[in-house]
C-alpha cells in the first residue's frame, strides 16, 4: 500500500476514535464500547474481576503490538491522539523558520522503567491510587468530565508537547513503557531503506524523537508508530514493516541487566507497598452510597480509575465525583434517585471497578437501606407507591412499614417524600437479594 495512504487511513482512525471517546466521556452516545480495549481498564478487568473477553481483548491489544509496534499509542489511545491535536495547533502557532540542521534526539531515559514499577508495583498490590495520576486512559477521561486532578495532569502533559513533543508517551506513560518493551522486539518496525541521504526531514518531524538520521537508527520501543516520517520522506526511504536485515539478537548490555534488575526489585518492592496502601486508605472511610456493582467502600476505593464515565452517562446524575471525603465516585441521592430500570454505570465501566451487572442482577442488588423517621411521616404514602420493589406497605392505619429484606435503598422513596421523614444509608456490601 502507498505509504502516503497508510498515514491517512491512520489518521483517518485516530480521528474517529477520539471522537468517539469524546461522545463517551460526556454521556451524548456510547454505541462503540472504545473504553473497553483501553490497556489499563482491560488488565484491570483481568484482575479485579477475571473476565475470559477482557483477558482476549488484553492479548489482542500486545498481539497487535508485537506484530505492528505501538499503534495503539497513535490510533487507540485517546490521550495520545489528544497530543496529537495539541502537536498540530503547536505547529500552527509556531512561526515558520528556515530548516534548521540543529536536531535533537529523544533521549530513551531509563527513568521510565522506574515509574512504571512504582505505578504498575502499587496496582499489582491492590491499590489504583497512583495510576489514576499516569494511566492515559483515566487522565483523559477525568480531565474531560472537568476534574481539577484530571485538568492539572493534562495542563501540565500539553506543556510537555510544546517543549518535548510526545514525551509523556515516551518516557513516563506507565502503559507506554510496557508496549514499548513488546514494540521493541515487533516484527513491523520504522526502518531506513538504504536511499536514505540523511536529510534529516524524518528526524525534525518524528514527535516521539526516536530516530537519529545521520546514523540511521530508528528507536522503535519509543516509536508510536504516527507514521510520518513514512509521510514526508522525500526520497521513499522512511519504510514500514519487516525489516530486511539480521534478525534481532538478545544481547543485552551491562547497562541494561543493570537497569532491568533494579526496576524489578522496585516492582516487587512497591507490590508490598501496595498491599498496605490498599489497607492503609480504607481506614477512615465515611458511611458512603456506592454505584451497584462496587461491591463495598474498601475494594471500589482501590480500584476505581475516577474516568467518570459513570458519572457522565448516569441518566439522573446521582452518581457524583471523587471529593475529599472519599477518594472514589460515589451517589449522591440530594440530587434524584437510582433508576429502577437503568443499569448504565455498569455498562459503561470499563475497568470491573463496577461489576457488569443485568438489568435483573441490578434490580435485586442492595446498595444502601432506607429507614422511615416516625416523627416525621404524615402517613401520605408517597413513599410506598414509589419503592419499585414493594418493600414499604401501608397497614390499615395508613401507617407505612418498611420490610428491610425486600429494601435495595435505591432512594425513590427518599425523593417521593416531602417531609424528610425517609433517609438512606450505605451498607457495609452490596448483596444480591
């Protein structure tokens, strides 16, 4: 295929999927589940809530980088792509200047590895803390649904691109590291052919400043594959696909035996710090209304992203963002009731912090219990026409008795209530009645 064809049809589908994420992000359509092979949400999956689709969805993600490099980075991510745009605007916004022979090369720092066994070490642990602030994925979706955490890692990522380019995709982005290390060995690499007259057009246009012209070197572990070096190359000499030299040899260097074993003693290191994280943060947790499907306040804490999806696409907006109480999204039954027949927080979490519930399951799982203030209640009965389960009943004085085993404290008899007599609270696990 023409390689110029090649860069639009990936352009073509970077588009594409960042709109798509976009439309996600803020609740206006979710036809194509994007945040569903999203890298972090997947092994997530596998982890938190084995799911035989998400473990495929995983091995198809490394399976494509292995056979084609980082594409992922420039089609799948929707924080890359974002880059991508700020890249263009940058370009824009630069006045041109004659081309320069001063290039600068993209150091691939060791440094990476480092962050990715604190980030990666304390996850295994049992502890999403960290990885909210790195993964890709969380960054941009919180950031789009306008958190203040979210809003600052990506003003401080788009500061990046217009001083460094991509190199946050390079050399900090946790998910980044782990298919570099699997795009390294790939079978489909950058390559120079041998008309290459080291102009250095590829080198000055390459955001991730993986390629050294003059000796003609490409490094395809921080390489993303954007493919437009293929795109400008004068002479046809930027190729893509099996290189046609030696095969790649296992020869590692001193250095890097060095750099490997001290990441991996980190990693294990930072697992066990993980372990008392996770502990640690549950300590002093207010009485809190979970989504259904987050099981209890301790294990949605830890593995919760805050991507927000669920907030956005929650039809009543009861399901609120993280605050200082609770470091996880949570309901808020002050601004409406959980829909009896809606189960779209669970449809839509990528990550099994919300496990993926039926319509049925949903309806017969209690997420909080409600009690009825005697002092309170006029006997209007508002209440008992509005529980969709039946759990409250009028007896023959008009007087509305709540029966405890059939409550799943979805709070529409809350909002039924115009006295204040009905208030709910969190039970310490969802349970399915």
């Amino acid at each position: 295929m023409n390689k110029k064809h090649l860069y639009r049809i990936r352009l073509i589908i970077a588009i594409l999927v960042f709109l798509t994420a976009i439309a996600g992000i803020l609740g206006i359509f979710y036809p194509v589940r994007i945040f569903d092979v999203q890298f972090m949400p997947l092994l997530q999956r596998v982890i938190v809530d084995f799911s035989i689709i998400a473990l495929v969805l995983l091995l198809i993600v490394c399976g494509i980088t292995f056979l084609c490099g980082r594409v992922y980075c420039s089609m799948i991510c929707p924080f890359g792509i974002l880059q991508e745009i700020t890249g263009f605007i940058k370009k824009l916004c630069t006045p041109r200047k004659p081309i320069s022979n001063k290039i600068q090369y993209n150091i691939n720092f060791p440094l990476k590895y480092f962050i990715s066994a604190i980030v990666w070490g304390i996850f295994l642990g049992g502890s999403a803390i960290f990885i909210r602030y790195l993964d890709p994925y969380t960054v941009f979706g919180s950031a789009f649904s306008l958190t203040t955490t979210g809003l600052i890692v990506l003003g401080l990522v788009v500061i990046a691109v217009f001083v460094k380019n991509r190199i946050f995709c390079t050399n900090i982005c946790p998910v980044g590291t782990i298919l570099g290390l699997i795009s390294k060995f790939s079978i489909n690499k950058i390559y120079m052919a041998e008309g290459c007259v080291s102009c250095g057009m590829c080198e000055r246009t390459c955001p991730a400043g993986c390629i050294k012209s003059k000796e003609k070197k490409v490094d395809n572990e921080i390489c993303i594959k954007c493919l437009k070096c293929t795109n400008i190359c004068p002479k046809g000499a930027m190729n893509y696909g099996r290189e046609p030299k030696k095969n790649v040899k296992f020869n590692f260097k001193r250095r890097q035996i060095i750099i490997a074993t001290t990441a991996l003693a980190l990693l294990g290191g930072m697992v066990k710090a993980g372990i008392v994280l996770k502990d640690k943060v549950v300590e002093k947790l207010k009485d809190i209304i979970l989504p259904p499907g987050a099981v209890n306040k301790e294990r949605f804490l830890n593995r919760c992203l805050n991507c927000n999806l669920c907030v956005e696409n929650c039809p009543n907006k009861i399901i609120v963002k993280a605050d200082d109480e609770y470091g996880a999204v949570h309901i808020d039954y002050s601004k409406g009731a959980c829909d009896f027949n809606c189960h779209k927080c669970s449809q839509v979490c990528p990550s099994g912090a919300i496990k993926k519930l039926s319509l049925e399951e949903k309806q017969n799982t209690r997420i909080a219990m409600a009690m009825i203030n005697d002092e309170k209640c006029t006997k209007c009965g508002l209440c008992s026409e509005a529980c969709p389960v039946h759990a409250i009943i009028k007896t023959d004085n008009n007087i509305p008795i709540l029966n405890a085993s059939k409550c799943i404290g979805c709070g529409n008899c809350k909002k039924a209530c115009h006295f204040g007599a009905i208030e709910i609270f969190g039970v310490n696990e969802q349970k399915t009645l």
